[in-house]
C-alpha cells in the first residue's frame, strides 16, 4: 500500500505529487508499479478524489505516472530519470545550505566548515553499523538527566513526577530536538524529547532515530500530538492570513519574525514549509530573533518585540494571543532499550502513561492524548 502523510498548511495535491515523486525518485516505487485507482487513493487519505485527481495528472505531464486504461495508473517507464535525480538532489542541496548558513552565522569560516563536514562524514561512515557502549559503560549520571525540545505538557510530566517521585531531581536542558537527540547518541543523557519531521515520508522522529541509532537500539514514547502554528498578536492586527503570507511579508522585509534555535524541530518546520513555498532559510537570518521556548516566543509577540512566531496553541492561548494553525506534530520521548525499564525512566514512563497524566494533557489548548504512553522501536 503507497503510504502518504499528510498535514496541515500546504495544499494536500502537492503533497501527495511531491511524495510520489521522491518514491519514484529512491525506486520504492519502480517502473510499471500500479498505483492505487483515484478513488481508492482519496478514500485512503481522507481526501476529496478531484485532489487525488489533480496530484495525478500533476504527475501524468511531468512524466512520473503513466495512465493505460484498464490497466489503471502506473509509473513511467520512460520516466524523466534525469529530472527526478535532479529534484532529489535539489532537496539534498536544501538541507546541506541549511547547515553551511547556520555555521556561518556563527562566525565559522567557508575553509572550516569544509574541513569540519569532511571529518563528521567520515566519522560516521566509519561508526556506521556499529552500536554505542552498552548502558552499564555509560555514565551513571545520565540516567536522570533530560536534553531536548521544549513543551508545554512536558513541564508538567516533570511537576507530577517531583510530586510522585520526589527523590528523583531530574535535570532538564532545552537544547532543541536535534541538540537532545546527540546527548543521548554522546551518552549525555539517559532520555531526549523531539519532534523532528522528516520531509520525504512526513513523520515524525523515527526516520532520523533509525539513521543515528541503526539496529533498533532506541524506542520512542510518545508524550502527545500537539498544533503548531503562527503566533501572532491579539486580534491579528496585520491581517496575516497564514504562514505562507506571513513568511513572504518577512521576505521583503515587511515583517518582524521570532524563529527557534538551530536544531529544534519548530525551526524545522518552518524551514520546510519555506522551502515549500519557494524560500531558503537564509531569507530568515537576516531579520530573525531567537526562543528557547515555545512560551518565549508568545511573551515577545505579546510584548510587541515581534509581530509573528512559530510555536503552539497552548503558549499562544496562555497570553490571549490569536494562532494560525499549520500543523499537528509527534513529540516523543527517546530512550535507548536498555534503559527503558530501568529507575528512573520506568517510573517516569509509567506515570506518563496514566489516565491522570492524559486528562492533564487533555486540558492544555491543542494537545491530544490519543497516542500518549505508546512505544514505537526505531528498526
């Protein structure tokens, strides 16, 4: 079955083009493979069938798909090889300018940067297949510590867990999801919090954890679904309609923005949404400001330091701000397997899978429980 994520904020057809075209891209979809009839397709994705309709002929004149009747819809045999390459390896350069500017920005200079990209590739080609020291010959002081990005229903995990457990003084650093992710691959941390997206398949944390982690050496618990979305100030004086007009206003300048750290997932998420509209992340780096947190973001547009900022319903609706809604993301806890049923991260994860600690996740503004507690092994 074609599995395609979709979510909020961009047009669901151009989702469904861009996914099939890097299937066809990677070859998991291969030449002469049918695909699913437009009907079946649209019932599967909860779509209208004239938005799978329009994703197909979409992809029907730029090549990707042929149709043939009775034989339904399947991919090109002589399809545009060279442009699908091409498209891949635009998204590549995407991601590595993302990198280069984000370093320069710091004060690195091209030279060092160069080297620096150089020796982390061969670091981890030669640690590739390979698995990290055992937990015993990590250090025990990690087992209590926490790196991550921030939320809101992850304060209070930690309020119930000093109330439940008070023994334990869990030590907690917002560093953003990627930061979070290599303390616990650098044996920092015993537990990490994300919510990374990934762009080619649209979910959430897993394809990155099987890239850092290969051979199912972690698991991720997921804490709760939560809405993202553009926080802007009380009754949307400037009219902003939605991100894709509030982030090309910021393009020409227009606009005063507060993005996230480097390395959190809401910065992800927005320089993939930017990329959607045609934008690169530098457009942001000559106006931005920086937010460790999700709260921080609000208190600035609420004070009128910024006019707009990527971060959740709950902050904006904790300072009587307006929210436009762009996304429902997976933030997950991650642990290594050996560490799971161990103090103090057993306790934690019991408490959080709780019908207590749901009904707290059910009273913060755009917070679900649905999948709160549930474990996913990244293999």
């Amino acid at each position: 079955m074609l599995t395609i994520p979709l979510t909020k904020g961009s047009p669901e057809y151009a989702q469904i083009v861009e996914q099939i075209r890097l299937a066809v891209a990677r070859e998991e979809l291969k030449p002469g493979e049918r695909l699913p009839p437009v009907r079946e397709l649209a019932e599967q994705l909860g779509v209208n069938p004239s938005t799978a309709a329009r994703a197909y002929r979409e992809l029907e004149q730029a090549g990707v798909i042929e149709t043939h009747g009775r034989r339904g819809t399947l991919v090109a045999q002589d399809r545009n090889v060279a442009g699908l390459r091409h498209y891949r390896e635009t998204r590549l350069r995407g991601l590595a300018e993302r990198a280069v500017v984000e370093a320069l920005a710091q004060g690195f200079t091209p030279d060092e940067i160069e080297a620096a990209l150089g020796l982390q590739l061969a670091a981890w080609r030669a640690q590739r297949g390979l698995h990290p020291a055992p937990s015993a010959a990590r250090s025990p002081d990690r087992l209590s510590r926490f790196a991550g990005s921030h939320d809101l229903a992850l304060e209070a995990l930690w309020a119930q867990a000093r109330l439940a457990h008070p023994q334990v003084a869990w030590d907690v650093s917002y560093v953003g999801s990627l930061d979070g992710l290599l303390a616990l691959l650098h044996g920092e941390v015993s537990l990490a919090g994300a919510h990374i997206l990934d762009e080619e398949t649209g979910e959430y944390n897993l394809p990155i954890l099987r890239r850092l982690f290969p051979g199912g050496q972690v698991c991720a618990i997921t804490l709760a679904e939560r809405e993202q979305g553009l926080i802007v100030a009380a009754g949307n004086p400037l009219g902003i309609r939605g991100l894709a007009d509030g982030l090309s206003r910021l393009a020409r300048g227009d606009l005063r923005f507060i993005n996230r750290q480097p390395g959190s997932g809401t910065r992800t998420l927005l320089e993939h949404r930017l990329r959607l509209i045609g934008l690169t992340p530098a457009t942001l780096a000559r106006h931005e400001r920086v937010a460790a947190t999700h709260m921080a973001v609000a208190t600035a547009v609420a004070q009128g330091h910024a006019d707009a900022g990527l971060g959740l319903r709950a902050a904006a609706q904790a300072l009587g701000l307006d929210f436009l809604p762009i996304a429902t993301e997976r933030y997950d806890l991650v642990c290594y397997m050996a560490d799971r049923d161990q103090a103090p991260l057993a306790p934690l994860f019991d408490l959080l899978a709780s019908a207590a600690f749901r009904g707290i996740i059910a009273q913060l503004s755009g917070y679900h429980a649905t999948h709160t507690g549930e474990m996913r092994i990244a293999v």
